[in-house]
C-alpha cells in the first residue's frame, strides 16, 4: 500500500510540474484567460531565486565539505579552475548567496507600491489606515508558517526517530514534551533559527518591512523631490552601514520611480539621466550578474578574489575599510540585475512562464521546508547514492544505490539525481504546506485585523481593506 501511494504521488506531482513548464497564460491565449499582473516577472524571479537557495544548500549537504568549498569560494583561488565556479555560469550553483538580496529587493517594491499608490493620490486617510493594517498583519503573516514549520519539525524527530543533520541542530532531549518546552523557550526569546538555520533572515524582513511602512508615512506630505532625496539618503546611509535594509530601501525607490514614470511624473533630474538606449540595460545586467558572484564564497579577503577575471578593475569600485566587502559587490550587483530585468522584455517574459510563476506561488513556503526535508530525507539520497562516510549518524545509508561520481564538480551524477527527487518531493511538500499552512495563515491575520477594527470605520474605508499584491513578499535564504 505505501508504494502504491508513493507511486500515485509521483506521478502527480510530476503532472503539476508538467503543466507549471507549460508557457504562461498570457503566451497562450491573452483574450481568453486573465492577464498577468504588471509585477508578475517578480513573482517569477522570486520564484527562480528560491531555486537556487535550493540548490546551493543541496550543493553544500550532497558534497564533502573540501568540494563544497571550492564551489563556493572565487573562480582561481588556490589555483582552482572548475566550471562552476566561473562567472555568469556559477549563478546557477552557488547563486543562492545572490538570491538573499534579490529577496529583499522584491519586498521593498512590494511592500510599498500600495502605500506608494496612495501618497502619489495625497488619499493620506486611507494611507494611514492601508498602512497600520499592513504593519498590523505583517507579524502574522510572517511568523504563523515559521512557527508551524519549527513545531512539526521540532516533533518528527521524537515522531519518526531520526534527529535533524544540520549544523548546529539541539540535541534530542528525553522526551517530546521537553522538546516542546525548549520550542516555545526558543521562539518566545525571539531565537527561531534554533531549529532552522535559515530562518535568520525572517526578523530582517520583519524589521525591514517596518522601516518601509514608516519611511512612506514619515515622508507621505514631502514633495516628490524631497520624497526620493530622503529615500536615497536612508538607503545610502543603511549602506554606509552594510546593513541589509538598505537592500529594502531600494525597492521603496525603484518602485516610487516606476510609479512615477507610469504617471508620466518623473523629476526632470531623473529625465535628463535615463538611458536612451535599451542597450545601456543588457549592458547592466550583465555587470550586475558579473559582480554578483564577488559576493560569494569563504573567502574573507578581497585580495583572494585577485584570479578573478576582472577583479583589477572592480576592486577600485570598493571604498576603503568597508566592513564588509562581499556585501558592497551583492548590493549593487543585486540592484543593478533587478532593475535591468524590468526594462527588457524577453526576461519579463521568461519570468512570467508558469514554472517561475508557480516556484513564485508556493516560494515562502518552499524556503521553509526545504531545509527540514534536505537534513532528514536527502542526507540519507545521498549517502545511499554514494556520498559514504560525510554523516556519521547514517553510515547504515551508505552506498544502498551507488550511483557513479562522474560529471564535472557540482553536477555529478550521484549528486544530481537524488537532487531533481528531492526537487520533485520539496515542491510537493511546500504546495501542501501552501494550502494548509500559508494561506490559512494570511486569512487568519486578516480576519484578526477585521475583528479588531471599529465597524462603522470599515464599512466607511472599504479601501483599506487588506490587499493581496502580490502574495509572496516574504522570502529569504
């Protein structure tokens, strides 16, 4: 019975990914089915760089720690010249690191666009009240998956009898009840990582996503000018910093400008400066992709980046004594991609397919079970598959299925077929989660916000009423 069942999901799951690599809606028939949303390329890019958090974590748990580092580290380090780990073409291994930015970028133009919409309409009323629902349910919406996700990781340990292979994982302790005791200890102190190492990044989106929301309402009455000078001098300054927010900051401004710019209301500054040929964008999302990759790696000096091709030049562009070097070269890289994509068609058409589009549906979900699913079920793929001897817990796996180690570094065959199963599992799994975890959350959330909210006041603003644009604001590595 339990391989009939695991036969029967296989074969549906492998049917939703054949309909999600099918063309998009919009390539199909334009009249017939409902249009895309204009920002529906970021759903999609979101969607792809939570492919890649993917990948580069797999990379790392289904190689020895010696072929991992070299993944990672700079092209030419210690005389090391692998495919992977050239420019442009190491994105697609390591390009994780790179995904981390994109992510925060995505919720700053997302979180601001309908705030952003009314300041633009001077509807500061309805702003006040858009904004304090937004910052009401952001909690909510983040946290209710993360701590649904910990808790029923946290019991299938003491459930099925395993204990979680990741680095720095708690030890199992005597019972699921005192488990649960140190489950609700950890996250009341505000420590969520204890049971997910990737989850650091969720108190930076949350205090992220409030230095957006009061940036627009300390600014909402400046002119347009004033508007965009703040904007800039915040973001400049969290850079000075090398502080994630700054990331934030700049999809608060890269949405402003679009907004702008859609209502044919850009500052004449901004006018004079724009590129007047569509070349200048290929040119920088080239640079923007070539810079990325300086970002990666446990390299910990810019003098080891010296083999990279190129690197003699943009070592000038790093001020002296930044604090962090790797994060100056993601920041501009990260925005200069961003930015670029929206101004050339062909890659907002690649990102509105259904496959990106679906990865961008269920991708906050995918980012928090990809990790619990990697450390139980597919450490032990890839001890069985040929990776013997990396975990000493599961030296009973090892070498149940050798597959051989050929291929270049990064995309062995032994690596990358338990790789695409646990690709097919994980989405599986995270579209479940999607509809039990994720969506009831944002409900609830909105449902608490309308319970809490003076009556007469909301049938009189129906337009704070919760927006759902678009869903997936929340991803980080």
């Amino acid at each position: 019975m339990a391989l009939q069942f695991l036969h029967r999901q296989t074969f549906a799951t492998l049917r939703r990914l054949r309909r999600a690599l099918q063309p998009s809606p919009r390539s199909i028939n334009e009249n017939e089915l409902q249009p895309l949303r204009p920002t529906a390329w970021l759903d999609g890019l979101r969607g792809l760089a939570a492919l890649s958090v993917f990948i580069l974590h797999h990379e790392e748990y289904g190689h020895y720690m010696s072929k991992y580092i070299i993944i990672e580290d700079p092209w030419g380090l210690n005389r090391q010249y692998h495919i992977a780990t050239f420019p442009f073409i190491r994105l697609i291994f390591s390009g994780g690191i790179f995904a981390v930015p994109i992510f925060f970028i995505i919720s700053g133009y997302v979180l601001a666009h309908k705030p952003l919409q009314l300041v633009h309409k001077q509807n500061f009323s309805i702003l006040a009240k858009s904004t304090g629902s937004s910052l009401f349910r952001r909690w909510g919406r983040l946290f209710l998956p993360v701590y649904a996700s910990t808790f029923i990781w946290m019991s299938s340990w003491y459930v099925f009898g395993f204990r979680s292979l990741a680095k720095g994982s708690p030890e199992l302790l005597d019972s699921w009840t005192a488990e649960l005791r140190r489950w609700w200890d950890l996250h009341n102190a505000g420590d969520i990582t204890g049971y997910n190492p990737h989850l650091w990044t969720i108190p930076e989106e949350f205090w992220g996503s409030v230095f957006i929301y009061c940036t627009i309402l300390a600014t909402s009455r400046f002119s347009k000018d004033a508007r965009l000078v703040t904007e800039v001098a915040m973001c400049a300054y969290r850079l000075y910093l090398a502080k994630v927010d700054a990331l934030f900051f700049v999809g608060l401004i890269f949405c402003d400008i679009s907004l702008l710019s859609e209502a044919k209301q850009l500052p004449s500054l901004l006018k004079r400066v724009g590129p007047r040929h569509q070349g200048v964008w290929y040119i920088s999302l080239v640079l923007g992709l070539y810079m990325s990759a300086l970002g990666h790696g446990f390299a910990g000096e810019p003098q080891q980046f010296s083999a990279y091709p190129g690197w003699s030049i943009l070592h000038l562009l790093l001020p002296p004594n930044y604090p962090d070097f790797k994060f100056w070269y993601r920041f501009w890289g990260s925005t200069l991609a961003v930015i670029s994509m929206s101004q050339i068609p062909i890659c907002k058409h690649i990102l509105e397919m259904r496959f990106p589009q679906h990865l961008g549906r269920v991708s906050y979900s995918f980012y928090l079970i990809h990790g619990p699913l990697l450390w139980s079920v597919g450490v032990r793929m890839y001890a069985a598959c040929g990776l013997a001897r990396r975990y000493r817990q599961i030296r009973t796996w090892d070498n149940w299925m050798k597959l051989p180690n050929t291929g270049p570094l990064g995309m062995e065959i032994r690596w990358l077929l338990p790789m695409l199963f646990m690709l097919t599992v994980t989405l599986a799994v995270a579209d479940l989660f999607t509809q039990l975890v994720d969506e009831p959350s944002i409900k609830f959330v909105q449902w608490a916000f309308s319970e809490g909210v003076n009556e007469t006041s909301n049938n009189a603003d129906a337009e704070s009423t919760p927006e759902r644009y678009p869903r997936g604001d929340v991803l980080a590595v």
